[in-house]
C-alpha cells in the first residue's frame, strides 16, 4: 500500500525472536517454497526467488519476493494487506489504480538489463534532437543528456535512468539485441512463388533513422523505370511501383506492428509480379478487420514510435498512409492495394503496374 516498491524478504529457520531454529534445509524444502510461486493460489504469479544461506552459523531458506507490477495480489482469491486481514474496498480501488498506472505501451517500458550505455548518444544529439527541437532551444538547454532522454522518454524518470524499449528502438546502438524482431526481413525473388530462386535478399536493421533511410534505398535500387520516348514533346518515364506508396504501406508495417508478442520481423517479399509486405500483429485498438483501412480510422499500438516516426519526417500526418498509397498506385496505373487482416498479421499485396 505504501508504493515503496521494495523486494520482501521470508527467513525460513528463525524463531521469531531472531534466535536460530535449527531447521534442516533441505532441496525438499526449497522445492516446497518454490512451487509456492506457481500452484495457483498466488495470482498474478509473485517474481520471487529461494535460495539456501548461512548467516551467523545459522541455517536458512531465504525467498526473495519483488514488488508486483500488477496490484492486487490475491491468496486464494482474497486481496491480502500488511496492516489488517484482508483489504477494505477503498484499500482495493487504490492498488487496482496502482495497476493501471503501471499499464504503459509496450514501446514506455524499461529495460532492467540495459544501460544508458546501450543507447547512441551521439546519434540521439545529432539527428533526433535537432528533428524534435528548435536548434536555438537545445543551444539554450543546459539539461544532462540522461535528463533529456528521460524528457523524451527514451529513459525512465529513475535515479539510475534505464533505457526504455522506445529509446532502444529509435537511438539504440543494437536494437536487435534487446528486441530481437526490430529489423526488416527483405527478399527479392526470381519469379512468382516462394520456391522460386532469391535474387537478393537482406535484413536491415539498426536505430529507427537508419533502419529507414536503408529501407527507402532498398526500394530505390528495385524499382524499374520504363521510359515511353514516343511520348512528345518529353519523355514519360514510369515505375513499376511508386515509391511513395512502397514507402507508405512499409512505414506502417514498422509503426503498427507488435514488438511484444513475437520475434518474426517486418517481411518484404518482392516478386516478378507483386510485392507483398507483411507485419506482425493484428489490427489494434478501434481498428478491426472490418474498418481495416477505411479513411479516418486508426490506432497506435506504439504510440510513442509513431511520434518518433514523425519527428524525424518519415511520417507527415498519422491515419492517411494507405490513403495516400492507393492514390499514389492509382496515378501509376497499378491495381489498389490487397489487404489480409488476421489476428497475428497484417498482409499488404501491391501488383505491379500492367
């Protein structure tokens, strides 16, 4: 109740007036405490941990057990507090209130096992800084780079700031080492069926900004241009896909994916007659599969990635990227796009123009 958010400690082997008792602490034992974390009574299941110790020549089973992320923790279906037998109604309002403060997007939570270290400094100060703010502003903040990161999210508000997944997403010197699915999936292949021979392919992958700019030159270098030259009086040259909606329909995949649930990454499949692009996870929020693309309505499961995306111009306007992909495809003279929306993915197949 008190939010101390401190770990609790259990001496199994002391009499309670601190005296030792003199139990035999056996693997039995420490198997029995163990399984105390996962038989079903304790829900959500505690982090906790037993170990054997030997303070002061005495014998003891030590179960560490961490602050619950998600109050209130029930025994036996009752909501249990230090201060009396069970929990009054108001004292079980104020841990559920507890819980949906702790109930942040994926792309806000911390990272316990990475450091202020595993983020590019460098990189944050010279392109996403100047992309967020005015350079008269940064010229006059006088604030540390931990307390900026932290006014960006990119860090907790914590004495000892840990990157948070959208700092290692965006400004991370290895992204993929803390979310292993964080890279595109690219391959180019030499016909019509997955069978057929690759004729390239590549992971891109890094901080957002490169991850980006890589993919938009992936794109460039696949594109084919016809050239009409009995076009008079200039010559019209063509895509075979334009750009604009490649870019579009690719960013979207980046931004509303699942970074959570799996490691699969963001997949281009280029083939001889289409190109499909495929994300991990489902629609989100108010978007379903049977709004799925309509105009004006949209949802972010990664809120905090698509304003990045936006800060740094790789996104004008949110809830329009497949508007603009189909006016873009129609211009071409390319079919619309297909869409098939499932709960784990979303499938985006462009054809190419005739």
């Amino acid at each position: 109740m008190p939010n101390h958010q401190q770990p609790g400690v259990l001496f199994i082997g002391v009499n309670d007036d601190g005296t030792c008792a003199n139990l035999t602490i056996t693997d039995r034992l420490l198997l029995i405490l163990s399984d105390m974390r996962s038989d079903g009574n304790i829900l959500p299941f505690p982090s906790m941990t037993v170990q054997k110790r030997n303070l002061g020549g005495c014998e003891l089973a030590v179960a560490i057990v961490q602050s619950s992320d998600a109050p209130p923790v029930r025994f036996n279906g009752r909501v249990w507090v230090r201060v009396g037998p069970t929990a009054t109604i108001e004292e079980e309002c104020r841990l559920a209130e507890k819980r949906r403060s702790n109930d942040l997007p994926f792309d806000l939570r911390s990272l316990s096992y990475a450091t202020i270290e595993d983020l590019d400094l460098e990189l944050f100060r010279i392109t996403y800084l100047p992309a967020f703010l005015p350079r008269e502003i940064i010229a006059e903040n006088e604030r540390s780079v931990e307390e900026k990161l932290t006014s960006l999210r990119f860090a907790t508000v914590t004495q000892t700031p840990q990157p948070t997944i959208l700092g290692i997403l965006v400004v991370g010197n290895n992204p993929r080492q803390f979310v292993p699915g964080a890279y595109i999936q690219f391959l180019r292949i030499d016909g019509m069926e997955l069978t057929d021979p690759i004729k390239a392919q590549k992971e891109i992958t890094g901080p957002l900004s490169d991850l980006l700019r890589m993919l938009d030159e992936t794109f460039q270098a696949h594109i084919s241009v016809a050239s009409d030259i009995t076009a008079q009086p200039v010559e019209i040259r063509q895509p075979d896909y334009p750009i604009v909606a490649l870019q579009q329909l690719a960013r979207n995949a980046v931004m509303h994916r699942t970074y959570e649930s799996t490691n699969a990454p963001v997949r281009i499949t280029w083939f001889n007659d289409r190109i499909e692009i495929q994300n991990p996870g489902g629609p989100f929020g108010q978007v379903n599969r049977q709004n799925f693309g309509q105009p004006g309505i949209a949802d972010y499961r990664n809120p905090n990635v698509a304003e990045a995306m936006k800060n740094l111009g790789y996104v004008q306007r949110f809830g329009v990227g497949i508007q603009l992909a189909r006016r873009e495809l129609q211009k071409n003279g390319n079919p619309p796009p297909e869409f098939a929306v499932e709960d784990a993915h979303v499938l985006v197949t462009l054809k190419k123009k005739l």
